[in-house]
C-alpha cells in the first residue's frame, strides 16, 4: 500500500461506516474534532446546577415552598376523581403542616364570583398569608404569585391546585421551565373527570415535574421521628391511620 493509501485508509465498524485512523494532509478528520468537542462538553457540565441535579437533593423544610391554587369552593365541589372532603382536608392538613416546619406558603384563587370562595377552613390555617385574587387561568403567568415565590429564595416548588389538568398543570409546567424543581401534590388536587388525571400526570412528567403526594413530601421534610416537632407535625397532618394507630399504640391518646 502507498504512502497516500495509508493515510486514506479507514476502520469499518460493526455498523460498516468508514471512519478515517489518521490525519489526512496534516489536518484532524472534522469526525474526530466533533466527538473531541462533545467529549469536551460532556466533561465541563455541571450537574450540580442542572435541574435534575437539584431534583434528587431531599426536600427540606429550608429548601421548599407550598403553593395552593385555587381551592375554592365551587371547584372543590365539582371533583369526582377523589373524594371532594378528601381534598379538602388534605390541602388544610398540608397547610397546617407546612406552618409546623416553617415551609412558606403562597395562596392564589381565581375569579371568586364565578368559582366560589377560597375554603374557609383553608383561610383560616394561614392566618396572615395573603390570598392572591387573580384573573389568569395559569396562576404562574401572574407576576405576584412569581414574586411571592421568587422573594423566598427557594427552588423546590410544592403546587396542589383545583383543577388538577389547568390549575395544576398548567403552572406546574410553567414553573419546571423557569428552572424550579416542581412537585405536583396529587393528594390535594383533583378534577371533574377520570379521564383527565392520566393526561395531565403525562404531560406534568414531560415537563420534567415530580408526581408525588403531600403526605410523602412532608414527612421527608420531617426526617426523623424523634424530632421535638415529630406529635406536632402528625397531629397537623391528620391522617385517619395514623389517629388508629395512636389510638392503639398509646391507649386511646392521640398525638
């Protein structure tokens, strides 16, 4: 083989594509350069600033914020994938807790005269919250509620909103984009059909939101039973197991 041969000569991989082995007139194969250039990409990328990176760190009561949507009472009324008093219970439960770890709170609903007032009860769990009156569907387009949650510093996002596919959704996807990590709390969110829980949890996964519930996400937050807050923090949380297993475990006294 001659010498220009030699320098043409190429290895064939199991796929059959030619890749060149040398230098061809003193210049780099422009194949090489770009898997030099993405190697050099791959090797410079910080994970610890991507938004997967910080989606694995565990919640805390320090790096987390609650944002209740729209839990008014004519909404509230219409939900028929979960039990409407389920919903209300968890999103006032969750209110209470997030108040029991310092986790702040930001409240917003939506045209009070069409769907009815923000549930009292929920009113009455934060006391000294304000509750955001909006006219925008997606609550993420209204520039107080970005600045509510913006001022508190923090990047895990904790939404529950009524209905579950607009409410939910639609911010919940609008805050992934802006680099949040989101945390849909299906537990306390709901909507008129069956049918529409499934669609909206595919398009909230594809937007790169966390599907999970209130109750996992606090008790994360709480950590550790033996915390000094630990009766405290269940009594807020209310679940109907837990007041059994009490009511058993410490002769008919609940926490």
């Amino acid at each position: 083989m001659g010498q220009q041969e030699r320098n043409t000569a190429v290895t064939t991989g199991a796929s059959g594509i030619g890749r060149p082995t040398a230098k061809q007139k003193g210049r780099s194969s422009p194949i090489l350069k770009e898997e030099e250039h993405a190697m050099s990409r791959t090797e410079t990328r910080d994970e610890s600033r991507s938004g997967r990176g910080r989606a694995h760190e565990r919640l805390t009561p320090d790096n987390s914020i609650l944002l209740l949507i729209d839990h008014q009472s004519g909404l509230v009324s219409g939900v028929r994938d979960l039990e409407p008093d389920e919903v209300r219970h968890n999103v006032v439960a969750f209110a209470r807790v997030a108040r029991v770890l310092g986790v702040p709170v930001v409240l917003s609903s939506t045209a009070p005269t069409m769907w009815g007032p923000t549930l009292p009860e929920l009113t009455e769990a934060l006391p000294g919250v304000e509750n955001i009156e909006r006219s925008l569907v997606n609550a993420w387009d209204e520039p107080r509620v970005r600045d509510a949650v913006k001022r508190t510093g923090r990047r895990k996002l904790l939404i529950a909103g009524i209905t579950t596919p607009v409410c939910l959704t639609f911010p919940a996807r609008s805050a992934a984009a802006d680099g949040y990590d989101v945390y849909a709390l299906l537990d306390a969110s709901g909507t008129w059909s069956e049918l529409l829980r499934p669609t909206a949890i595919d398009q909230m996964r594809q937007a790169g939101v966390t599907i999970t519930s209130g109750v996992a996400a606090f008790v994360e937050m709480l950590h550790d039973n033996a915390s000094p807050i630990a009766s405290e923090f269940y009594a807020a949380l209310d679940l109907p197991a837990t007041r059994y297993i009490l009511q058993i475990t410490q002769g008919g006294k609940v926490a």
